[in-house]
C-alpha cells in the first residue's frame, strides 16, 4: 500500500489557514486593527478661524489639518501632494506663521487662525504674491502654486528677501517638479517691493 503524499497545493491551504487561526483575536476591536481595519475614534469638536470666519467641525483625533480643509470644509485649494512633509504643496499660514498642513493635526490647531490661498485675494483683488506668479509665469502644471504662493507670502511677511539667494534658502521647503525656481524667486522679489511701498 502506498503513502499518500500531500501536494504543494494541500500544504500551501494548511498553512494559510494556521496563519489566518492566529490571527483570530479575543477582543473584537484588536482583530479589527490586526486585519487592516481602522477603529473608529471618537470626534472632536474644534474651531478653527479660516480665512477670518469662523469654523466648527468635529473630527477624529488623527485627521491632518490638510484633510480638514480639504475634506470637511471643501477649501481644496491647498493641495496634497507627498502627504509626508516633504514637497510643501499644502502649506498654509496658522497665526501668521507657515507649516506643511499634511504634519500637522486638525486638533493642535483648536482656536488658530488659518491662511490658505483662497484667503488672500481681498475684495476681488489678488495679492500682491499671486499677481506677481501671474507676471513672472511663476507656474507651470499648478500642482505646487498654491503651496509656493502661500509660502512666498510668509518669505515677504518675514523680511526674507533681502536677495535672490535668501529667497531661495527661505522658500527651499517647497519643491517644484517644473523648475520654475527662477520665475518663483523673481515673483518673490516683486512682491516684495510692492509690500514696501
């Protein structure tokens, strides 16, 4: 009588399913991370002051600043792009001062008051920053202009324009796949002496 041997497919199967077994856990809530799914949070309710009027929404602790302008307030003029820091597509101004949104959590920044580019053009006219873009051709596929403008204006605001080469240490945190840098940094330099007057 002869020995039944088992094939690669009943040993593959067998394993498969031990590994499945021991990822079966007590507690429902942890077989659910395990297995990839999320644990909803419970919301939290902020404020945030964007573009001068005042905003409530409730938000799970880990949504990013970005999401909750994109997301629940609909402003997608502030774009994800690395969603890791990295590019500076999603920049903003919160209390005056610029931060990569995507780093940040929508809770940190309960009670802030948050700049994003559709908040600087006042009464139908731009700011200076973006009709100089506009001049200079400071852009190209647009997937980083609004992160770029948003950043320029902090540069001026911060007295960084001193020269090209400060404008380019200052605004090195934004990343532009068309290499338009030279547009950008002319741009800045422009609005700069428009702010002055």
């Amino acid at each position: 009588m002869s020995e039944v041997q088992p094939n690669r497919r009943a040993v593959l199967k067998a394993g498969g399913a031990a590994a499945a077994a021991a990822l079966v856990a007590p507690d429902p809530a942890l077989a659910k991370e395990i297995v990839g799914e999320p644990v909803a949070e419970p919301a939290v309710d902020i404020a945030l002051t964007v573009n001068g009027q005042v905003r409530r929404l409730a938000v799970e602790p880990r949504v990013t600043l970005l999401d909750a302008l994109r997301e629940r307030l609909e402003l997608t003029g502030t774009k994800k792009g690395c969603d890791r820091g990295e590019c500076g597509a999603c920049t903003v101004l919160v209390d005056g001062r610029r931060i990569k949104s995507c780093l940040t959590l929508a809770v940190m920044r309960d009670g802030c008051s948050v700049t994003t580019v559709e908040g600087l053009a006042q009464g139908g006219k731009l700011h200076p920053v973006q009709a100089a873009f506009i001049r200079r051709d400071a852009f190209q596929c647009g997937a980083c202009t609004s992160g770029q403008i948003m950043s320029a204006v902090a540069c001026v605001q911060e007295g960084h324009t001193g020269s090209a080469d400060e404008i380019r240490e200052w605004m090195s945190g934004n990343l532009c796949r068309c290499a338009v840098y030279p547009n950008i940094v002319a741009a800045v330099q422009d609005a700069a002496v428009e702010v002055r007057r």
